[in-house]
C-alpha cells in the first residue's frame, strides 16, 4: 500500500495543473480504495496523460473525450464496462461526498451550464485526470482551485 502511494505522490509531482496558479496545500486522502481495481484505474489514466482530444473518442490511438476516456480506462484497466455521455455515467455508480473521495472515483462537472456535462476521473491528493476540449490534451487538474472548482457537481464510485 505505501508502495502505491509512493508511486502515486512521485507520478504527481511531475504533472501540471491548470491556469498555472501554485496549487494549495491539500490533506492526503484518508479514503483508500477497497477494490484493488481502483488503483489499476489511476494508474492507467495517469498512462493516458498527453493523448490528444477528439470529440466522441473512444480509444487513445484517435483521440478521447471526457467520457470516452473514462469508458476506456475502467474496461481496460477493471474490466468494468461503462458506456455513454457524462451525463449518463452520472446515473450510474453510488455517490460520493466530496470530503470521501477515493482514488478511482469519477467527478462530475457542470462546464456547459448544462448539469454534468463533464467527466474526470479521481487520483487522490485532490486531483482528477480528464480528457478536456480545451488545448487539446488529457491531463490533470486541482478540484479546489481554478475554473473546476467552481463547477464541480458530485462523484460517483463503482467500486463499493
């Protein structure tokens, strides 16, 4: 377990965050995930980091958006099939309170003035990754801090 989360804290340190704003002190998660899967979920989006965007993607080689993204990583990386918009990966899963996040979760954002019209995946230290529109690649960001912050809408997990 302290490998994980070593391995974790030294794959963070080297991703950005956005509007380059020096990101707050966040407590480390108190949560551990109770399915072993949810570990293999992070690792795996954190290996998407840098793949380009493409609206309706579904698979790295051609791009990915929010949900497609997601999709992707919980079949490949838990052999949990998930299928369908943010909005309808949102009807799924049991919902979280944000103070009980756990690595693996999904985060939901209303980006659109459209209710959970945006999709991220939960890794622990107060970040998430995600596949936005805007420059064009999946990376991570800080719920607590930037334009998400303020649109963040609920989190879901799968794995309980």
């Amino acid at each position: 377990m302290r490998l994980v989360t070593l391995f974790l804290a030294i794959a963070l340190t080297g991703c950005g965050h956005f509007g380059g704003m020096s990101p707050a002190p966040i407590p480390a998660d108190t949560r551990v995930p109770a399915d072993p899967r949810a570990h293999e979920v992070v690792m795996f989006a954190l290996g998407l980091i840098d793949t380009g965007y493409r609206f309706g993607g579904k698979n790295p080689e051609a791009g990915l958006d929010c949900s497609g993204m997601v999709s992707h990583v919980y079949d490949k990386a838990a052999g949990v099939r998930l299928s369908g918009s943010a909005v309808d990966l949102a009807r799924l899963g049991q919902r979280v309170d944000a103070g009980n996040l756990r690595p693996g979760d999904l985060v939901f954002f209303n980006t659109r003035n459209r209710p959970y019209s945006h999709v991220g995946i939960y890794i622990g230290e107060g970040r998430f990754v995600h596949a936005p529109n805007s420059n064009g690649k999946v990376r991570t960001e800080y719920l607590t801090q930037g334009w998400f912050a303020k649109r963040f809408e609920e989190a879901r997990t799968y794995f309980d």
